[in-house]
C-alpha cells in the first residue's frame, strides 16, 4: 500500500493501477483489475507511485 510521505512523493507503489502514455502524449491511469481507464493527467509527467506499462 502506497503513502503519502508529506514531502512530494508516496512510499511503495500504488496497488492495481498502471499507467501509459496516451496518443494526445498525456499519461493515463488504468484500472489494473478491471482495465477500466480512470484519469488523465492535464499537466506534464507521470502520477506518483503508479507503475508504467511497458509497449
């Protein structure tokens, strides 16, 4: 289970999510369970602590 420390980043990884890196270049957090799409990121970068998936 993933923490939030207070200081900008989480402690371990956050559980049944991956992410990848969408057509329109903004990464996209996926339900790993179910592989149901669950946000978009609007700003730059990746989210914190959610594994990437490999293409």
């Amino acid at each position: 289970m993933a923490g939030n420390t207070g200081k900008g980043y989480r402690k371990g990884a956050v559980d049944n999510r991956s992410q990848f890196k969408g057509p329109n270049g903004n990464y996209v957090k996926r339900n790993a369970d179910t592989g149901k799409f669950m946000d978009q990121k609007t700003t730059s970068g990746k989210f914190k602590g959610v594994r990437t998936e490999n293409k």
